[in-house]
C-alpha cells in the first residue's frame, strides 16, 4: 500500500540529513482506511524508542499525500544480504546469525513490553517478522522496520475478520487460524529466520504456498540437523523451542530466547558482536565510504542545490523498484523514489530516485508515459518557484 523514497530535509539553519519517507500509493490516498493503516503504524513506531527499530519523525495522514518520515537507515535488508552470499556459495557463520536474531529479538521484546500513556499494555504484535524487514547497516548495526500490518490494542480493528497481514512464509500458526495474537507469535517468526540463518535453507522447501501452510499448520516441520550436518544439538533444541505448533511450549517472549542464544553462545565460546557483521557488510557491499550519508547529501546538493525557501513542488506519482532478486528468499523492496518534494513542519524534504534502480517490466509502457509527464510537471513547478521566491 506504500510507496518508500530516500529524502533530504532543507532546514533553516542549513542543517540537512537523509530520511525515509513512505506514503501512500496515488490510488490509496483518498481512501479513508488506508490512511487510517498508515496513521496506526505512526503511532506505534512513535511509542517505541530502541536502538534496534527505526524512529519515526514526523506524519502528516490528513493530508493530499498522507505520508510519515521515518529515520534513514544507510545499509541493506537481510534478504538482500542472505541473496548476495547465496550469488556466492556463502553463508553467514554461526556468530552472526546469533548476533543479528539477539538483536531483532531485544527490539521485539521492547515493542512487545510497550505501555500506553495510562499503563496499560500497548499489545503490540509486529506480525511480520521476516528478512526483508530487517534492515543492516554497514557498521554491523541491525534494525527491526515495518510496523504498518503490526497489531495494538488501540488498531485491533484494522484487520478484517477472514484476512491475515504479512509474508506468508513467516507467519505463526495462530495467524493463519485467526486466534487471538501476542507476542509468541513473533517469536515463532523469529524462530524461523533463526532456522533459515543457520541452517543456510529455507525452512519449508514446498513452491506452493498452500502447501507449505498445510505442513506448517500440521506441526511437521524439518529439523535443523536433517538439513545441516553437525548442527550443534544445544542449538536445535532452541530452535526447536521457538517453533512449536502450541505457543505455551514456546519461549515465554522474545528476551528469553535471546537470553538462551546468548547463553548458547557463551557455552560455544563464540563473540556476538557487530564487528564481523560490518566486515561482512563490507565485503559483500563495498567499504563503508561508499555508504556514507554525507556523500549522499552533497550528491543531492550538488544537483538541487538548496532550493529556495517554501518551495512546494508536488512528488511525481510514478515509483520504480528493483526487480525480484535470486536467492534463497522472497522478493524485496528496495528503498526508491522519483525526483520531487514536499512541505512539511516548515521543512522541505526532497524526493530522490536511488541510483541502483531498475525499473521492472511492469513500469513500462502507459507507466513510463505517465512517468514523464510527472516529471515534467515537477520541472516546471520547480522553474516557476526558482524565478518566484529570491534566493
């Protein structure tokens, strides 16, 4: 339902920085629930403060554009990582499969524990706990993202009956039988990353959708050993743990099964930090110059310039993404956008398309003439407010 663009901030003090915005597809924007949808995912990323989950910084879902900003993070999704080994016969070693579901578990576990403003439990349920939402930065850092299908006590109406929000390959048992939902339910999503991490394969092999949640539902799972020789049995037995058919014979929440993979890999005598992440980053990415936000903002100054002051210029409504990816997961989302801005809380946030964009077969056609005449459009506002407003 959203549209992802990497953007600059103009301030009056000619303090700059790069932020995410996501706003609403064109069709979308002039219907009431979506706008609703994006408005709750606001509110829930507002609530949580964790170095492990991207910040929000502002919203505007009143709007022609309902939109929120959201903190740029400057690295790549895990899927995209777990492609880019795959491309090269690589896996992740076992330190830093542990090291990065320790620290999406400690952001699920401080989203799960959320209070509201008069106590009361938040409920907060991510629901979509998958590769794509896990962002890595080029320092090793990791952050949970995506809490727009998320489930609180304040949207538990979001979600019409007979439906089911997220990536179908990583939902718990409960949500395709539309039980009542908790935190136990990212714990089996996470359970599965944890699988696919250290074992190196998917964990339901079955093409077809349908028939990987028949075996999903029927409680038949592979274990990590028959698909890993000398999967270390400690480390099974956790697994195995987290992915229980029954939530009661899961871990109790996301910390205790942090607690255990640390614990598991004190016993191995292996370091969990982010230094060997961020030289796999490295490695995989380029050095970490080539991800710097700096060079992303003089890149954008040196095209725009500063522009002039409250110039509102209209984002142009096409949108490219990358194609599908091989490799051992999903397809994924690329943080993209078209040329443009808009005005916000007295700042001006320009739109910018990423460089390593290719646009699909999909945008082609009717979508590329539609393309251009946004960007015209763009153009000329842009040229009329550069001769209108003094510099």
């Amino acid at each position: 339902m959203g549209e992802l663009y990497v953007a600059r901030t103009v301030g009056s003090d000619g303090i700059n920085q790069l932020v995410a915005l996501k706003r609403l597809r064109p069709a979308l924007q002039t219907t009431p629930d979506a706008a609703r949808q994006l408005l709750g995912e606001a509110r829930i990323m507002a609530s949580l403060r964790h170095p492990n989950i991207a910040q929000i910084y502002d919203a505007d879902t009143q709007g022609v554009c309902p939109f929120i900003v959201m903190e740029y993070v400057q690295g790549e999704n895990l899927g995209a990582v777990l492609a880019q080994l795959g491309a090269r016969g690589r896996g992740l070693s076992l330190p830093i499969a542990l090291w990065i579901i320790c620290n999406v578990a400690a952001a699920l576990h401080h989203a799960h524990q959320a209070r509201n403003a008069d106590g009361s439990s938040a409920g907060i349920v991510h629901r979509d706990v998958c590769p794509s939402n896990v962002l890595i930065t080029s320092d090793g850092h990791v952050k949970l993202i995506d809490f727009g299908v998320a489930k609180a006590v304040q949207r538990e109406h979001d979600t019409l009956p007979g439906t089911i929000k997220g990536h179908v390959r990583y939902l718990s048992p409960e949500q395709y039988l539309g039980g009542d939902l908790d935190g136990r339910s990212d714990v089996f999503s996470l359970g599965i990353v944890l699988f696919e991490l250290t074992t190196g394969t998917r964990w339901l092999r079955e093409r077809d959708d349908a028939k990987a949640v028949q075996v999903m539902l029927n409680g038949q799972y592979p274990r990590p050993s028959e698909r890993r020789a000398g999967y270390p049995e400690a480390l099974e037995t956790i697994v195995e743990r987290a992915l229980q058919r029954n939530r009661e014979l899961r871990h109790d929440d996301a910390r205790a099964l942090q607690r255990e993979l640390e614990e598991f890999a004190a016993s191995q005598q292996l370091t969990l930090s982010s230094i060997a992440l961020s030289e796999t980053m490295q490695s995989l990415f380029g050095p970490g110059e080539t991800w710097s936000t700096q060079r992303l903002l003089n890149e954008l100054s040196a095209k725009y310039g500063q522009g002039p002051r409250n110039q509102i210029v209209a984002p142009a409504s096409a949108t490219l993404r990358l194609d599908p990816g091989a490799g051992p997961q999903p397809a994924l989302e690329e943080l993209t956008g078209s040329a443009g801005e808009v005005q916000q809380s007295g700042q001006t946030l320009r739109l910018e398309r990423s460089s390593n964009t290719v646009p699909p077969q999909e945008h082609r056609g009717s979508r590329s003439r539609e393309a251009v005449v946004a960007l015209l459009v763009v153009a000329a506002l842009a040229s009329a407010a550069w001769w209108m407003f003094p510099r």
